[in-house]
C-alpha cells in the first residue's frame, strides 16, 4: 500500500538563529571588564539572549550594576537567590565557570552585534508568522493588511538600529554640514522668517478652503524642480491636466481659468512652449513624481505609494508634497471633528518622516473652525491642531488673503493683484506676519 505523502514546513525543523557561545562570552566579558556591563546595556535587553538562563543572569547583571557599578559573582548569585532562580540558571557554579572561561577578546561590542542580530531575526520570524495568519483570513481588508505589515517593518527596523547614540563629532567636516543644506521656500521673506525645510522636517500649510493652500504647494514643487531637486506629490482631487496647467499658469501669469479651457494671449505663445518644454524635460529627468488622492486614502497606502516612489527611483527626493491632511484615513478610526483627525495624523507622520524617510515634508491642512465667524479671521496654529501637535510640526504656514472673506466689494470677476495678502508663521510664541501679493489669475503667491 503506498504511503500518505504528508506536507511539511521545512522552516519547523530548523533552530531558531542564536548564538549561545557568543552569549556565554559575553556574560564572560562582564565579569571580567570594568564597564562592560554600561557597554552591553546600550545594545541589548535581557530579552535578546536566546537561552533562557542567559536571560536571566543578564537581567540580574544590569540590576546589581545599577547598586554597585561593575559585576561581582558572590553579590550577582545572591541576588539570583533571593529571587529565586539561582538554580534554574545552574547554580553558583555555573556563574563561577563563566567568570573563570574569560574570551580571549573582551570585544563587548562585537559580542553584543552578534546576540543582536539574532534577536532581531527571532523577532522578525514571529512577526511574520502574524502578517502570515493574517494573510490566509477571508475577507481581510488589503489596507488593514498593509498597516499591520508596515507597523511590523517599523518596529523590525527599531529593534535592528538599537545601539549607543553618535555622539562622536570629529568625522564631521563643514563640508557634511552644508551637504544636507535647508530647501528654500518659494518666497524670499518667508525664507528670512524660517530660513526654510530642512530633512525630516513637518511643515503644515493651513488655511480655509479657497485659500491658495494648492497654489502655494505648486510654487514650492516648481521652485525645487527649478534648483534640480527631485519632488513627489501627492495631489488631492486633481487629475494631470489640472496639475499641468495650473503650473503652467503659475510659470507665465496666465489666467488659470482662461488656459485650462485652451484660451491665452497670442503673443503668449512663445513664453508657453518654453515652459511647456522644461516641465517636460523635469517630467523626463524624473524630478517630479506624483500619485493622485482622488477621495480619501489609508496612511499606510499613502507610506507605501511613497516608500515605492523612493526605492525605485534613481533620483534623490529631498522634498515630499502632500495635499490635504484631511483626506488621510487611519483604519479602525473614526474622527467626529477635524481637529482630532489633525491631531492623529500628525502624531502618525512626523515619525514616518522623521525616522524612516528623512524627507522634507509639506502637509497642507483646512482649518477646523469657521473662521470667517470671528471677529478677527486671521488663522492661527490652534485653529488646525492642538499644542502637543504644533510640538511635532517644525514650521506652521497659514495662508490668509482679506479679500475672500470680503463679499461686499466683490465683482464676480477675479482680481488680478491682491495686495493685502499675508502669510503667517506661527511656529513659535509669537506669530510672525508676512505682507506679500496674491495673483489671482494665475493663482500664485508673490512677495511684496
């Protein structure tokens, strides 16, 4: 009778990745080296010791050391005896054998790298066996899928970049210093206010709808571009056509409206192919890169289209454009205001931004409050998020133009130059006022 072929997992007979000599030597290396505890401390937990004695002895280490400083055997075994577990560790006599086997290299650090490493591996097998069940359930949803993933290659990656904090500045030249130099804004007295976005940074572009939060985020995109720096935004509610012709509207000071329906001056003309042509060839180039939110879309979607962008792209990407703070989901979440939904996602993004990516990054961000309510409707920072949000935001920009909220001397027609426009920045305990121009037509912000 032939035999049932049964299905196996080749992984199930594998031992798990450890090292339990490197271990060993390293507990060695404690009692031998003064200061060799404080060295192990800064890379490894008790937890990151596969064998389970180890474990112990090691978290026994960290307390006697934080009593006495260094490491003594007699003092260490009774402590273990007190608690109880001197024997399940093997005794007095296995501490006094670890102290007597001394490696023939004290290299705490290297020892502590190995242990390490295999921890991390441990860990990223069970976390993967979660993303695994997940996976084979019906009906999960993908986004669900891909937060529980990107939630796991976070907490991977921070487990894997534990070590002592740099504090070693004599590698650093003045050359590495200006190498990671700020990104302008596209206005020179904002600049002298906030000097500009430096990697990693979170600046949040506030104001109501209608404001110009878009047509500032386009003035930035074209003035990066403009300096050979690569940018990816991510539009709201605009297909290409839109985006492509409200930059070229910005480039030639055209009517936005006018163009966007195939109308603008004859003798525009040649200044209109001109610019048609650079944006093309930063298109080409790869400088601009861009992923459309058409209606809402999950942070982890969002982190993914990104990340993606970033790994597969040749070019550099000092600079990350996103329109409408709003529009980011968080699954399981329901928000009953703005303001908390704020909040949340600047709690979710600086993190991301800071941590992972690296990237200077622009958010804009509709007010929470009926602002044209107040008696005075210049907005302020309160009026997006909270104070422990504005903490996490390096630079807040709120966009505010009078003559929106003034339906009295409007025309229907639109104003070719607006002179009482303003731009706040409200990072900081007083707010800074800005006095700049707002072009209607073409939809662009100007100084003054």
């Amino acid at each position: 009778m032939r035999k049932k072929h049964v299905a196996t997992d080749p992984l199930l007979d594998k031992t798990p990745p450890q090292a339990i000599e490197v271990e060993a030597n390293l507990l060695s290396s404690i009692f031998a080296g003064k200061g060799a505890i404080g060295v192990a401390r800064e890379w490894l937990n008790p937890e990151d010791f596969y064998k389970g004695s180890h474990k112990k002895i090691f978290a026994g280490m960290i307390e006697v050391a934080s009593k006495q400083g260094d490491v003594d055997v007699t003092v260490l075994g009774d402590y273990l005896q007190q608690k109880g577990e001197l024997e399940s560790i093997g005794g007095l006599a296995y501490l006094v054998h670890l102290m007597d086997e001394v490696p023939m290299s004290l290299n705490v650090e290297e020892h502590a790298k190995i242990i390490l490493r295999c921890s991390v591996k441990r860990f990223s097998i069970v976390k993967a066996s979660g993303l695994i069940e997940s996976a084979l359930k019906d009906g999960i949803d993908l986004n669900e899928y891909l937060e529980q993933w990107r939630q796991v290659n976070s907490e991977v990656r921070e487990k894997a970049t534990r070590g002592p904090e740099a504090n070693d500045f004599s590698k650093l030249s003045l050359g590495d210093l200006f190498q990671g130099s700020l990104i302008e804004t596209p206005l020179e007295s904002l600049n002298e206010k906030i000097m500009g976005y430096a990697p990693g940074e979170l600046t949040i572009v506030g104001g109501n709808p209608g404001m110009g939060k878009t047509a500032f985020c386009l003035g930035q995109l074209m003035k990066t571009v403009n300096e050979g720096k690569g940018v990816i935004y991510c539009a709201a509610q605009m297909d290409e056509r839109r985006i492509f012709t409200r930059i070229l509207a910005q480039m030639c000071g055209l009517n936005f409206r006018k163009l966007l329906g195939g109308r603008f001056p004859k003798d525009k003309r040649g200044e209109l192919m001109a610019a048609h042509k650079k944006i093309v060839e930063f298109s080409q180039r790869g400088l601009i890169k861009y992923h459309i939110i058409k209606d809402r879309i999950e942070f982890s979607d969002l982190v993914m289209k990104v990340e993606n962008t970033v790994r597969k792209s040749d070019v550099e990407f000092p600079l990350l454009i996103i329109e409408n703070l709003q529009q980011i989901d968080h699954i399981g979440m329901k928000f009953d205001s703005r303001f908390k939904r704020a909040n949340h996602t600047i709690n979710q993004l600086k993190p991301w931004i800071q941590v992972e990516l690296g990237i200077s990054t622009l958010v804009s961000s509709q007010l929470n409050r009926d602002v044209e309510d107040r008696e005075d409707p210049q907005p302020k920072a309160n009026d997006i998020c909270s104070s422990e949000a504005q903490d996490l935001c390096d630079n807040i920009i709120l966009l505010h133009r009078p003559n929106v909220f003034n339906l009295e001397s409007s025309s229907g027609e639109v104003e070719t130059i607006e002179e009482n426009a303003r731009i706040v920045a409200a990072k900081g305990v007083k707010p800074a006022i800005i006095q700049v121009r707002f072009h209607g037509e073409s939809l662009t912000w100007l100084d003054k």
